[in-house]
C-alpha cells in the first residue's frame, strides 16, 4: 500500500470466529507495521474489551509474539499450532531428498486416529530425525504439545481444528485481487477490500466439520 508517498508491504492481523452454529465469523482486521507480540496484543485486547469471552481453543500459525499475548490475555488458552504450516517449516529444514520421508512421517502424527497413537509418531519422528536431520526434529519439538491440541477436541472436528485454512484461504482471494493492480492507495482501502470479500459473499465461510458437536463458542486466530 501506498504510505507518505512510499510503497510499502504491511501485514493485515485477521481474526475469524467460530458460533456454536458452527459459522465463522470475521472477528477483527488490523494493519500492523509488523507482525509483532505488540501488534497482536492491540488486537486482542479489542476482542476482550468487546467482551468476546474466553475462547475454547484458538489456532495459529505459531507467530512467537501473538503465543507471548495469549498467554497473558487469556491465560492457559488451549492453543493447535497449524499442522500446515509446521509441515512447511519441516521441509523448509530438509534437504530434498528426504522430504517425502519426512512428510509421510509428519502425516503419521496428525493424522493418527487418535493421541495416544499420534504421540507415539511424534516420538519415531524424533528418534529417527535427530540422528538423520536434526534440524527437521528440533522444528517438530518446537511446537511441542501445541501440534497435538486438536486431539482434545471431538474426532468430528479434526479436519477443521488443526489447521489455519480458512484464514489462508482469505488471504488467497484478497492476493488475487490485488494482481491488477501494483498497489493500494491507503491502509483503509487494504482494510475495506477484506471486509468487503465477507460483505460481499465473494469469500463463503463453510461450517467447521463436526460442529454439531460444538457445545460452546470456539474462536480461531491467526
């Protein structure tokens, strides 16, 4: 966007709910000059000064400065730390030849049928990637039990609950929109072209999988 005459890249912080209906929502839209623990905390603070209520889980893509946030917000929140984006960090660290092993051993984890299974997966990967790659291991211990959060939830809702794509999805639509033009005149414009993708029903928000077995208002984060 275009800022004091200058061409700049800012990030949007976006905030999507979950009803008990199973909807989502679209909480909160921010420019940040960064994506920092003090841009986030604005955020957050506004959802809870809106008397938002204390969210059942949030899910995010493991910024270090918004986990710093929710633990002071809402402390003790569960938190799911994006099974997609961790996988990316995974093979971000592999060398190409042992990416495929690496993913497959990833999908052993989050897609087990159940925790007990999944912590025995985490517990191969990590026996095995520390003597081949131990970088990739060191990436998989870093999200620690956050990886593994969604296994506390109904197995209905797993598809849904650890992974940040609705969000990413939004952010696709609104790259799309932008390939026509090389910049946007201000921050409000950047802000009104989001909101506008809800209004608008350009982007339709489906139901999270299994939430006829939600019994509490959810929200996701990221």
């Amino acid at each position: 966007m275009r800022i004091g005459g200058k061409v700049v890249s800012l990030p949007v912080l976006v905030a999507l709910g979950v009803k008990e209906t199973g909807e989502k929502i679209l909480l909160a839209l921010a420019i940040a000059g960064a994506e920092t623990g003090t841009a986030w905390q604005m955020l957050l603070e506004d959802l809870a000064a809106r008397h938002l209520g204390r969210p059942r889980l949030i899910i995010s893509d493991g910024n270090p400065g918004l986990k710093g946030v929710l633990e002071r917000i809402w402390p003790g929140v569960a938190h799911q730390r994006c099974s997609v984006h961790k996988l990316r960090n995974l093979l971000a660290k592999a060398p190409e030849h042992a990416q495929e092993a690496v993913h497959e051993d990833y999908n052993r984890i989050v897609y087990a049928p159940d925790r007990a299974t999944a912590e025995m997966a985490r517990a191969g990967f990590l026996a095995k990637w520390k003597k081949r790659c131990p970088s990739v291991a060191a990436s998989l211990e870093e999200a620690g039990e956050e990886l593994l959060t969604f296994y506390g939830f109904p197995a209905s809702q797993h598809k849904s609950l650890r992974t940040t794509n609705a969000i990413e999805r939004l952010q696709e639509e609104f790259r799309r929109r932008l390939t026509t033009q090389a910049s946007l005149p201000s921050e409000k414009a950047a802000l009104l072209l989001f909101f506008g993708l809800f209004a608008s029903g350009q982007v339709k928000m489906r139901r999270i999988e299994g939430w006829f077995d939600l019994d509490e208002t959810s929200a996701a984060v990221a």
